[in-house]
C-alpha cells in the first residue's frame, strides 16, 4: 500500500513488432505515432490503447501491478503497469504535462516523466558517415535521411547501405521507462471517502429522525398528560355541580311522584276520600286540590332542573335541550296517548339513548331517571287531571 495518494506515480512501458519488419519497437511514453528504427516504418499507437492503459492502472490503484497485451486491428501490443514510490521517478527526465488527448480522457493524469515520446535520435545520429560506392568507387556521404538502399550521387546506381553504417546512423531504439504523475484523489479513496460521506450523512439522518420522533413522542406525552388533566378538571366541575343538581332533581322527582299518586288515590277514593279522612267535603276538596298543585309546583322546577342536569352532564346546546325537553313533555301531557310516550321515553332514558343526556358512561342514569320519573308524573297528572274533572 502506498502512502502517498495525491500525487501518485505509475511506471509504464509499451512495446509491440514493427508490422512491416518485424524488429522490436518501443514506445517509450503517450505517443501517438513511432517511427521503426530498422525500416523507417511509421508505426500508429491507437490512443484508447495508451488510455485504457492509464485507464485500468487508474482504476486498480494501489493494487496496479498489471502485465498483459492487448491486439488492436492486427497490431498486438504489450504492457507492463506498476505504481511507483515518487522517489524512482527523481531522475525521470523530460518531464512534461500529459498531451491534451490523454488528459481528456484521464483528468487526473496530470504529467508525464522520463522516457522518449519523440523517439529523438541520440546526440551524433545525423553526422554522415563516408562511403565508398561499390560501383564506381567516388565516396558517398550516407546520413540517416538516406534510405536502405539508396543511389550513388556520381553512377546512379543502388548501393545497399551495410547494417554496420545502418545501425550507426539507425541506432535501435531502447526501451526507456516513462512514468506518469496522477493528481487528485485515487478512484478507490474518492469512492472510500464518498462512501464514508453518505454513511455519515445516512447516520446524521437517522439520528435526526430519532430526535425528532423522540421530541413528536415528548410533545405528544405532553399534549395528553394536558388533555388528561383539562378531562379531570371537567370531571371534577361537573360533579360538584350536577350532583347536587342530580339530587335535586332526584328528591323533587320521588316527591312529585308521591304527591300525584296521594292525588291518584284521593281521585279514586271520591266523596269516600272525606269521610276516611275524617274531614268535610269542602276540606278534602281543598286537601285533594292542594296536593295536585302541590304535586305541580314540586314538578315544574323538578323538570327545569333535571333539564339543566343534562345540559351539564351532557354538554349539548341549551337551546336543543330545552326543545327536546318541551317537545317530550307536551307530548307526555296528552291523556291516554302520554301514557305510551312516557312509556317510550322512560325507556329511552333508562337506556341512556335519549339526546339530551350525556354520552358518559355513568351520567345518563344519574340524571335520566329521575326525568324518566318526571315525564312518567307528568303523563299521570294530565291522566287523572283528565279523569279527575270526568268524575
Ligand atoms: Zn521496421
Ligand atoms: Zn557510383
């Protein structure tokens, strides 16, 4: 594993076999094009070659070590890739900036060091070296512009240049190590470090949701331990309110009730009722009158309280309560037929169904009954009142 991400060095060679006579040619860097040094054959390097090169050592790195060859058309070349400490690359020389079509194609490729892109002839090359021609014997002055065979300036006729001048004036080319410089983050440390980033930001986020579900849960416990307590408070209200009034209503119910059924027997009882009592007629008369009254007084306000009990108990609108109720005790005032309402509501209220009683559990028994009860003496008021002025 190497250190030193940014900037990072890989060592590069590329070679292949000169098409057209076979000797070793060697690209000694990104170049485009080499000239073979036995032939003078002009040899193209595809650059996607030089690219996908660069490319895979880019990818690997720092595991870059690669050797392999790749054929492109019907030319195979072989490569060798490895990185490299910036230390080897001190003595690389030339050092150049990456042409511009390799840093199109690998951004980070940022310099190139050593090797011999040009293929430049060492120092001397272009010195002519004398000939005699075989033919007509006047001297030849032979420089690496000449080709292999080449005619003598005096006769005309082909001297085939010997290999020994050749290769004086061809040298072959060596193979020379070039290096190229990468800047910037490595591919896997940008991945790595991406990767850590979307963690992070995948774990900040998770954390932030927790607190905010933890602060909805602390805000919600809040709300319902507010709701709970304004309940309590309204509980508390309502039974210091409507019991009393529930007792009230309660008491007046049972008294009306008694009175009406006393009025029901002194009705029965007729001009008997006097003389059981030991009283005049006109006295049992004024007792029999007064407990009917009495019996109305007492219910009457048994009835409004026992009205406002629901209302309290129940929360609903005062006016729709006042309506229902009026509505249910002119209908239990009509003789005969009141006996079946009375019947149906006392039901009703019994069953805590009727509307203008409370939904609360234990509520509508406290406070329908007894109007249960009121609506039952009422009906039996109108009943005997109806029956009393018959008889
Ligand atoms: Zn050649
Ligand atoms: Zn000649």
């Amino acid at each position: 594993m190497h250190a030193a991400d940014d900037p990072r060095y890989g060592r590069f060679a590329l070679r292949t076999d000169c098409p057209a006579c076979g000797s070793h040619l060697p690209v000694n860097g990104p170049a485009r094009a080499v000239d073979c040094a036995d032939c003078g054959e002009t040899v193209e390097v595809p650059d996607q070659l030089v690219v996908a090169l660069l490319d895979a050592f880019e990818e690997a790195w720092p595991d870059a070590e690669r050797a392999g060859s790749s054929t492109v058309g019907d030319i195979t070349w072989r490569w060798t890739a490895s990185p490299v400490e910036p230390t080897e690359t001190s003595e690389a020389t030339p050092v150049y900036d990456a042409p511009d079509w390799l840093r199109r194609a690998i951004g980070s490729a940022a310099a190139v060091l050593g090797g011999d892109p040009d293929q430049r002839r060492p120092p001397g090359g272009d010195r002519p070296v004398a000939l005699t021609c075989p033919s007509c014997g006047a001297g030849l002055a032979i420089t690496s512009e000449r080709a292999r065979v080449t005619p003598c300036d005096h006769c005309g006729s082909q001297v085939h240049v010997p290999d020994a001048v050749w290769r004086v004036l061809h040298p072959a080319h060596k193979v020379l190590p070039w290096f190229v410089r990468f800047n910037g983050e490595s591919r896997k440390t940008r991945a790595a470090r991406l990767r850590r980033e979307a963690q992070d930001r995948e774990s900040r986020s998770a954390r932030e949701r927790e607190e905010q579900r933890r602060a909805e849960a602390l805000r919600a416990e809040g709300e319902r331990a507010e709701r709970e307590q304004r309940a309590r408070q309204a509980r508390r209200r309502r039974l210091w309110i409507t019991l009393p009034l529930v007792a009230a209503v309660w008491s007046g119910a049972l008294l009306a009730a008694g009175l009406t059924a006393m009025f029901g027997v002194w009705l029965a009882l007729g001009p008997n009722a006097a003389r059981l009592a030991g009283l005049k007629p006109f006295e049992s008369l004024l007792v029999g009158n007064g407990v009917a009254l009495v019996a109305i007084g007492v219910l009457v306000p048994t009835w409004i309280l026992g009205i406002g009990t629901a209302r309290f108990y129940g929360g609903y609108p005062l006016l729709a309560v006042v309506a229902w109720a009026i509505v249910m005790a002119v209908l239990c005032a009509i003789p005969f037929a009141g006996l079946v309402f009375a019947l149906i509501f006392a039901l009703l209220f019994l069953r805590g169904r009727e509307p203008t009683v409370s939904k609360d559990e234990r509520i509508p028994v406290l406070a329908s009954a007894p109007l249960a009860l009121v609506y039952a003496t009422i009906t039996a008021i109108a009943h005997l009142a109806y029956v009393g002025i018959d008889f």
